[in-house]
C-alpha cells in the first residue's frame, strides 16, 4: 500500500510541475511551484509515518485521492474551461489539499498511536 501512495504523490507531484512549468518558465514559477507541491510532500511524509496496514490503506486512499483530484482540477482549469484566471487554480487546488491533509493527519496520529 505504501508503494501506490508513493507514485500516486509522485504521479500528481510531476505532472503538477509539468503542467505549471509548460505554462511559463522563470524563477518565479519555480518558487511558486515548490510551495505547490507542499502537499504531496506532506502526504509522502505520512506514507513514511504509517506503522500499520489500516494506516497505510488511509494514506493510499488519501493521496489516490489528493493527486488525481488535484490533476483533475489544475486541468480542467487550464485547458478545458480555460479563463483568464485559470493560473490561480494552482494555490487554490493546494490549500484544499492541504485542508483534506490536516483534517487526515488526526486520525492517521489516532490509528498510529494504538500501535
């Protein structure tokens, strides 16, 4: 199980950087990337933590569910629906990401702690 997190977080990891740098490639975009990518770092960090099955099989569920999600949305944004606010699709996607991986993160520590 803690190998699908893996490369479902690295799966939405790269093609959140592909799509963003395809966009437009400076310094800033690259800054702007890395505090996009936060989540799947942070969800990868939860895989690491997991101790047991019932945590691993949460954590697989969570990041099948932050990458293909977050890929949905960023796409859908910016080529589907296309608008002229469609780049700030990026840290909108991120911050629910990230709400979805504090609420997660409690009862990951419960089912950790019972270990």
């Amino acid at each position: 199980m803690k190998n699908l997190s893996y490369s479902m977080n690295l799966f939405g990891l790269f093609l959140t950087l592909g799509i963003g740098l395809f966009q437009s490639f400076s310094l800033e975009t690259l800054g702007f990337l890395l505090l996009i990518i936060t989540p799947y770092l942070f969800a990868m960090l939860l895989t690491k933590w997991s101790k047991n099955h019932i945590a691993s099989m949460v954590t697989a569920g969570t990041s099948s569910i932050l990458a293909l999600g977050g890929v949905f949305l960023i796409i859908d944004a910016m080529y589907i629906h296309p608008d002229a606010q469609g780049g700030l699709v990026f840290p909108v996607v991120a911050v629910y990401q990230w709400a979805i991986l504090l609420v997660i993160s409690i009862p990951l520590y419960i089912i950790n702690k019972k270990v």
